[in-house]
C-alpha cells in the first residue's frame, strides 16, 4: 500500500508525547511526523473517564483535519480511556502505548514481580494490571500513582534536588515489594528516566512505554506494506497553550530549532 506524504499524527495531553516523537524518529527518520500536545488541559489523569474521551476526540479530530493518516495515541491516560472508542470510529490505524509496555514486561521479569506507574486514571482503570494477567496470570502486579510526575516535567523541574524526593516518596512501596521490572505507564516519564532508575537501582528494568509504541509502529510499516517516500525528516508542532520557554524546551529536546504553533480545539 502507498500512501505518499502521509504523516503520523502523534497526540498527548502536554509535552511528554514527544518522547514518542523522539523515539519515532529514531525509527522512522523520513516519515513526516504531526503532533500535538494539550497543554491547556494538561493533566488528563485527574479528569472523568467522559472528559478523557471528549479530550481525546477533539485531538484525533484534529490530527486527521490537519492531514494526518495514523495515529498514536501517545498517552496512557487516553489509551486507558479512550482506545477502544476511537479505534471503533475512525478508520485509520490507531496505536495506544500500553500493549506493547506490557508485551516487553512479561519479556524481561524474572521474579513476576511487576510495578507500574502512572495517573491516577491510569492506575484507577486497572488496565495494566488486567493486561499483564492475560499474559501470565501468576504475575505480581504493584500498582502505584504518581500524579506529580506530570507537572514536573510540564514545567521543567526535572533537574531539580526536589524531583528526587518526591520520586522517592513515591516509589517506596514498590522498592518495598521487591518489583524487578517497572513500567513507567505515562509517556512523561520518561524524561523523569534518570531520577527513577537511580531511586530503583540497577536490579530494576525500567519499561519505557513511547520506545516501545515506536518499536510497534515501525514494525507495522515493515508488515503492513505502507512505502516510506519522505527523504527529510518533517516534525510539525502544536499545542493548545503556548509559554515563553515552550519552544526552546521542544527544541532542546528534539534536537534543532522547532517551531511550535498555538491552536485552539472544539
């Protein structure tokens, strides 16, 4: 199949989305890439499971009106959420980051002790936990939400003496329970990678779920036929909220200048 200067539409409710983007361009560097982060609206973990999916609608709605034919769904929150919902009404191939978390978790374990972070509404829906059951139903799954993980990153904390407290205090229970493998269940974390792993320790395999989700898209280019004419890389950028630091905090982290375009949904 041939789909020309198709892009992938990339869709988070703030920044951390663009761990995806960063991981898909490893992958992927000449497929043109369209993203676009709710700032405005940003946490979606503390919203109702009704507000998710309007949230996630609207974006969608979005990404496809602007030209995008795939999406990803790079946020744990909407894929907990929202997924099946979008996935029954849209055509185009909807990715969502938790299946193929949970694929390289049950991989790499080795006592079956399993911890996952991530939003409140993410933990709350047990969608994690109901997933790695399906795959070994002898696994420990310790479950624990970090709501300020999001914010943290959101507003540029991660370097600060503060973040490595906070990520402590929450993650002590599961450093109680003995956990070799965590997930960290929300595309933010990531960028949170090196506070975490030095709180766990080296016994402690950390899942990334937006290097996951990018390892599953390209392995679906590599099956699905789609042909890759891009020859540069192309990455557009928009976001419902835009401060004065935004755009350089997105171009450092992708590497170069990126311009970054306020819009406003529904």
């Amino acid at each position: 199949m041939n789909i020309g200067a198709s892009m992938f539409g990339i869709f988070d409710s703030g920044l951390g989305g663009l761990t995806v983007v960063k991981e898909v361009l490893k992958r992927l560097p000449n497929r043109p890439i369209i993203y676009f982060g709710d700032t405005a609206r940003v946490p979606y973990g503390n919203k109702s499971e009704e507000v998710i999916k309007k949230y996630a609608n609207e974006g969608v709605e979005f990404l496809l009106s602007r030209g995008a034919q795939i999406i990803v769904l790079a946020c744990n929150t909407m894929s907990a959420i929202a997924f099946e919902t979008l996935k029954k009404k849209y055509d185009a191939p909807i990715f969502e980051v938790i299946s193929p978390a949970v694929k390289k978790a049950v991989q790499v374990t080795k006592n079956g002790r399993i911890g996952v972070i991530g939003t409140r509404a993410t933990v709350g829906s047990g969608v994690y936990e109901k997933k790695l059951k399906i795959e070994n139903c002898k696994l420990k799954i310790y479950s624990e939400p970090c709501p300020l993980f999001v914010p943290i990153v959101e507003e540029g904390w991660v370097g600060q003496k503060e973040t490595e407290k906070i990520v402590k205090e929450y993650l002590k229970p599961l450093q109680k329970a003995k956990i070799d493998t965590l997930i960290l269940g929300c595309t933010h974390y990531p960028i949170l990678k090196k506070t975490i792993k030095k709180v766990m320790g080296r016994g402690v395999k950390l899942v990334d779920s937006a290097e996951e989700v990018a390892k599953e898209v390209a392995k679906f280019f590599e099956t699905s036929g789609f042909s890759f004419l891009g020859t540069r890389r192309e990455c557009k950028i928009f976001v419902s909220d835009k401060t004065d630091y935004l755009e350089s905090w997105v171009g450092d982290w992708l590497g170069g200048d990126v311009k970054v375009e306020k819009v406003t949904l529904g």
